[in-house]
C-alpha cells in the first residue's frame, strides 16, 4: 500500500469566504478547514486560484495560511499555494508557508510571462530552498506555461517536484508522465477528469467541488483510485451522477460556480472578490440546476 504523504488523497483546493464588504472572514475560513476534515477530505491547499490568491494583498495571504495551519486537526494537510510572478516572489511564500508549519506547497511556473525550460526550471530550483516539498501545478490554459510530460521529469529528476498536479484535462498525458518519472505522483487537476486519472494512476486530488459536497467526491476519488476494479461500477454511478456538476471546476466561472453550489447546498460559499462578478443570471440558473439534481440524487455532502 502507497505510504500516505501530506499531498496524497482528497486535498481541497479551498473557497475563501468573504464578508459583504469583500473583507477576508477568517472565521468562516477556519470553520470550513474543520468542516472539510469532519467530512473525510485528507486536507486543504489554500492560496490557489480557487482561494483568488491573485486579489488578496500580502498580509491576508499570510494570515490564510497560519489560519489553515492553525484550524487544521492532526492528520489534516496543508497544502500552501505559493504561485507568483516570478521565483523570488514564490520563494518568499514557500518560506512564509514553512514558518507557518504547512506541510508541502503547490507551485505553478512562473506566471509573468511565457517562460522558457530552463527558466521554469530555475524557478522550481528556486522555491525549493524553502525545504518544504513541492507539488507542481500544470496550468498551461491560465499561464502560458506547460508543464510537458519530459520537463515534469527533468524537474523531479532533479529534486525539486515531489507530484504534480495536471489541470490539462487530458489523463493520455499520465502515461507518458509516469514512464519518464516513475516516481513521481500524480494528482488529479480537474474535477471532471476523476476517474479516467483516477484509473492511471493518480494518488492524490486538488479538488473544487468537495468544498460543496464532502463525502460523495471522497467516496468517488477512494472508489477512482483503489485500483480494484470491482470498485469502478459504483465508482462510475457517481462520476456520471456528478459529472454536470464537476465540469464547472474547469470553466471560467469556477469560483462563482463552486461558491454559489455551497450556498444552494446551506454552507457559505459568499461572494467573490473583483474582476469576478456576481454570474450572469442563466449561468447561475444552470449550476443551481445541477447543484440541486446532485443534491436530488443525495449526494447533498
């Protein structure tokens, strides 16, 4: 049995709650931290987009990550977003995150422009001075940057990546990760891509939607990623049963969609901070739709 390390199983890349005013509730922050525990997920990776890490100014991003540690119960990672313009900027997260006690971070490349190879790898060099171990983020649609199967390897090959998570969507690119780094871990990226990534391999999940419905998404990530195959069927029911509603992880509005499926399911999802704004009204008739079809189906935690 894979040795359970602090970026293995369900890890919730979390919903940051925000006040009426916009203002950071670290209250409700850490309730949610507990909450996600409570319900059977293995941890929580705050700072990442999902958290709108890019909107929060230093001090509240500091004080996200000591609220995580803090709220955090044994056992319960922290999986700390440390994604910057550049690698200094990283660096400084990773330190700030290793000062808090988080348990490992997630690094994207560097976001302030198309980097080259030799520049992604200097950045992943770079963090890693921090001591604390990095799971890579491919992200290519949102920063320029891919994270292509044989770079993923010269970085692991290197020290400086422990897993990486793969957001492209396409679990063909798992294979090829897996036979140029065999021992690297892969991390599921996208919540509509559970079980195919589950099946390849996959022994971790940077997941959206287990802010809204806890139990279900870990039950169909244990089921993806047992490796029994006596376990797909039922495995199955549930992706197809979630599958409209997981598919909003990977759209533009996924913040809006995974904050407005708490708020219909009774926990605190609350509103998003600028640019992103209050969803158009359609959009936001279809994801209530599929949030209460789940929800139907009883998969309401």
């Amino acid at each position: 049995m894979t040795e359970q390390k602090p970026w293995h199983g369900v890890i919730v890349a979390s919903a940051l709650p925000f006040n009426e005013d916009l203002s950071v509730n670290y209250d409700k922050f850490a309730k949610h931290v507990q909450f996600l525990a409570d319900n059977g997920c293995d941890g929580i990776a705050p700072n990442g987009s999902l958290g709108e890490y890019q909107n929060l100014s230093e001090e509240e991003r500091a004080r996200v990550i000591t609220t995580a540690v803090d709220a955090a119960p044994e056992g319960f990672s922290v999986m700390a977003g440390v994604g910057a313009y550049g690698a200094l900027q990283s660096l400084q997260w990773a330190e700030q995150a290793a000062e808090a006690g988080a348990d490992c971070v997630m690094l994207l490349p560097p976001n302030a422009y198309r980097a080259s190879r030799e520049q992604v790898k200097h950045h992943y060099a770079t963090v890693a001075q921090a001591g604390l171990p990095i799971v890579g983020y491919n992200n290519p649609i949102d920063t320029k940057v891919d994270l292509v199967p044989d770079l993923i390897a010269e970085i692991h090959d290197a020290g400086h990546m422990v897993g990486v998570k793969e957001f492209t969507g396409d679990p063909r690119r798992i294979y090829e990760i897996q036979e140029l780094a065999p021992s690297i871990d892969i991390l599921i990226g996208t919540d509509d891509s559970v079980l195919e990534v589950g099946i390849a391999g996959a022994v971790g999940w940077v997941a959206g939607y287990p802010n809204a419905i806890p139990q279900a998404t870990v039950e169909l990530f244990k089921l993806s990623t047992s490796g029994d195959v006596r376990d797909l069927e039922r495995a199955r029911t549930i992706y197809r049963d979630l599958h409209s509603l997981l598919r909003w992880d990977t759209k533009t509005e996924f913040v809006e969609s995974i904050k407005l499926s708490m708020d219909v399911l009774g926990l605190y999802g609350g509103p998003c901070r600028p640019p992103r704004l209050p969803l158009p009204q359609d959009v936001a008739d279809r994801i209530v739709a599929d949030t209460k079809a789940a929800a139907a189906k009883g998969y309401d935690q």
